[in-house]
C-alpha cells in the first residue's frame, strides 16, 4: 500500500490496524461466496471509479488482469453500457453498483428495474453478498480517498496472507 505518499499509515496505529483488520475480515464473507469472482473484481471497479479512488481502482484492475481478463473488458467497464462485452448477469451486476455508490443522485438508491434484473440472475446469497460487495468497496473508496491513497503500487494478491 502506498502509505508513503497516504496521509495517514492506518496500519501503524493500534485503532487504525484494528478497524483494517477487521474490515478485511467482513469481507470474507463476500469473497467466498458464489458469486463469481470476476463479477466481484468488476463491481468493486466501477464502484472506485465512480469514486475516483486511485488506489482501489489500481487493485482492482490489476486482480482482473491477474485472473487472466483480457484488456478490452478490463478497459470497457467505466463504458460498460455501450459494450458488448460483457453478460447479461454482469451488466445486472454494474448497475447495480453504479446506483449502489451514487446514492446521492439517485432519487431512490437502486431502481426496480436494476433490482428485478440481479434478481434474475442472483440467488438470495448471491443477492446479499452484491449488496454487501457494493457496501464494503464504498467504504473502502471513502477510506483511499480521504487517506489520499495513490494507486499504482498495488501488487495482485499482495494482501492474501493478511486475512485470518
């Protein structure tokens, strides 16, 4: 992590390791669970761009890239409507993060339509580990954002071992 140029190192104080600690932890419940893992590493994507936070942008590109994505899908999703590159259950799976995150511009959170179509496509745990997925990496962006976390020094899988 590029605690370096970070306001603030949240793993260097007793307060800040343990609440990262245990955020880390939360969300093994979402990364275990079935819903697949590329649609995981897409959701958690759009979500930091829309966020504009560099550093979870950086992850989550690279763990796409690492899984064996190819490059037109990693690079499309920020486009992902006016792309034909991606599943039905995918793009059911984007909107939902799109009007997930942006909340305060949406009158109503996530629209019936968007929630009719992750429910056509998600079982019930499928379904609350997406609305789980979409919960953590937001808060995940508040953390790099107001840290000023800067992407570009992340390394795939650099935080596996991390997680007990």
């Amino acid at each position: 992590m590029d605690t370096v140029n970070a306001r603030l190192d949240m793993y260097a104080n007793e307060v800040g390791a343990k609440f990262a600690k245990r955020f880390a932890n939360a969300s093994l419940v979402i990364t275990q669970s079935e819903v697949p893992k590329t649609t995981q590493e897409l959701v958690s994507l759009r979500a930091s761009q829309i966020n504009g936070c560099g550093w979870c942008t950086d992850a989550h590109t690279k763990e796409l890239a690492a899984a064996g994505e190819p490059a037109v899908r990693i690079n499309l999703v920020a486009t992902w409507r006016e792309a034909s590159v991606f599943s039905e259950a995918e793009q059911a799976a984007l909107a939902f993060a799109e009007e997930g995150t942006r909340l305060a511009d949406a009158y109503l959170g996530v629209s019936d339509e968007t929630w009719a179509q992750v429910r056509k496509h998600y079982d019930d745990n499928q379904t609350a580990a997406l609305v789980a997925l979409v919960a953590m990496i937001n808060a995940a962006n508040r953390l790099g954002v107001i840290l000023h976390q800067r992407g570009g020094s992340y390394e795939p899988g650099m935080f596996a071992g991390a997680i007990d």
